[in-house]
C-alpha cells in the first residue's frame, strides 16, 4: 500500500451537488491494479441521495484523484470511488451505513 498521494489530505471538497465531502483514505491494491479513494459524505441518504450526487464522482476524478495520481506516477486500471455517510474502517461491511461506489478507468490521463 502507497502513502497518500500529495495534496487529497484537503477538507472541504466542492462539487456540484454542494453536498460536505471529505477524504478519508487512498489504498493501492498493487497485485490488482486497483487504487481507492474514500471519501466521508456525511449527508448522504439524508439530504442527498445518489442521483444527486452522481456527477459529484467525475468532479472528484477529473480534479482531484487525476492530478494526485499524475503526481505520484501512478496508472491504475481502475480507479474506485466511494462515498460513506460514516468513516467506517476499509473491508467492513456495516449495512446501517449508506455508501456509493463509482468505478473509472483512466484514457489519455482522463477518467472515463
């Protein structure tokens, strides 16, 4: 597992839904070419629900997780994003927390 990449540690995240967004975590799953990035959104199922924030994943991809993996010269084959009404620990499954995932993939250094 990698540090985190320069530059995500921010709070305070805008988008478009205007939803609280904060980073929690990157982890890099080298056997699998996988990175993750978490993010707290803790209004989710409550005043936000996923069409609402659905365009919020290509903002956070386009102008966050794009220039932090440019920055620590990395090319994952997929890049996944996950929004958590809590900061639950990675792997735990707690189904009284809401969390929504988005998976990209990169081209030409852009998320697709």
């Amino acid at each position: 597992m990698l540090s985190t990449p320069v530059g995500l540690a921010a709070k305070g995240i805008e988008v478009p839904s205007g939803q609280p967004v904060s980073f929690i975590e990157f982890i890099s799953e080298e056997a699998t070419g996988t990175v993750r990035f978490r993010f707290l959104t803790p209004e989710i199922g409550t005043s936000f629900q996923y069409a609402d924030v659905a365009g919020d994943f290509q903002v956070v991809c386009d102008e966050l997780v794009m220039p932090a993996l440019v920055e620590a010269a990395l090319e994952p084959s997929q890049i996944v994003l996950s929004m958590s009404a809590v900061d639950i620990p990675f792997g735990e499954d707690n189904p009284d927390v809401l969390q929504f995932f988005e998976i990209f993939s990169l081209e030409n250094d852009t998320c697709i």
